[in-house]
C-alpha cells in the first residue's frame, strides 16, 4: 500500500499548508470509504496539485476531521485507470484498503505522474466543470469548500 505521506489535524490545516490547494479545483472519488477498523473516509484528488488525500470523517462538527495525505502525485488519467471500478467498491467494509491497494499500483505502460510533466486542466471562466469531472462528482457541496466553489 502506498504510505500516508502526512497527516493534518484538519481540513482548514491542510489547504493552508499550501496555498495552491486553496484556489484549486477538486473531484470526489468517493464519499464513504471504510476501513476494516470502522472509520470512514472521504477520498479527493487536488487538480493543482495532483494530489490523492483521504478526509476521515469525525463525529464533531462540520470540517473536523483528520487529513490523510497518499504519498505521491497523481494525474487525471492515473486515477482513472488505477480507479476504474471504484463506485462499485466505495461503500462496502474494507473499500479503503482496496483504495490505498489501487493507487499504489503503477499504470502500465507509463511513467509515474512524478515522472512527468504536470499536465493541467484550462481552468474555465463559466465556473462549469468538464464532464468527466462533473460524471465523478463535485466537491462544491463539502462544507469546506462549498463557500470557495460559489466565487
């Protein structure tokens, strides 16, 4: 498994840890990830950034809650293909074991992402997102990021 590279003791602390993920786009891939010990998870990957964290949920109020950071740097096309099948899985007790299993595994046929150039998404001035981004969802509607996605 790909190893948490670092851990925040919240969402606030994360996205002021560097502040390109403030003004980033972000897309959800999976809401409910569960770990066989109980806890659940938020997984999202940052555009700018290209990377893969882990928001585990809390009992408290909204934004509490923990940041795992997945070591290494992602891109669009990495996660689709190490992710392909992952809505199936999301949800069920162990998906987050199989989660940290699929992006620790290269990409056949590619270079890791840290490898390469960072290739970026044109931001848009509408404020709509790509379908594809749209297709795995949004993070507009978590609590941290709903007021920075309405600018």
């Amino acid at each position: 498994m790909k190893p948490i590279a670092r851990t925040y003791l919240s969402l606030a602390a994360f996205y002021a840890s560097d502040p390109r993920r403030r003004s980033s786009r972000e897309r959800d891939v999976g809401l409910w990830w569960r770990s066989d010990r109980g806890p659940t998870y938020r997984a999202a990957w940052v555009q700018e950034t290209g990377e893969l964290y882990l928001f585990q949920h809390a009992l408290t109020g909204p934004g509490s809650g923990s940041v795992h950071l997945i070591s290494g740097t992602f891109d669009a096309a990495d996660l689709d293909d190490q992710l392909d099948g992952w809505r199936e899985r999301c949800g069920r007790a162990g998906s987050l074991e199989w989660l940290l299993d699929a992006v620790s595994r290269p990409v056949a046929g590619r270079p890791p992402a840290e490898a390469r150039p960072a290739a970026r998404v044109p931001r848009r001035s509408s404020g709509s997102s790509p379908a594809r981004y749209r297709q795995l969802g949004s993070s507009a509607g978590h609590p941290a990021r709903r007021a920075r996605t309405r600018a």
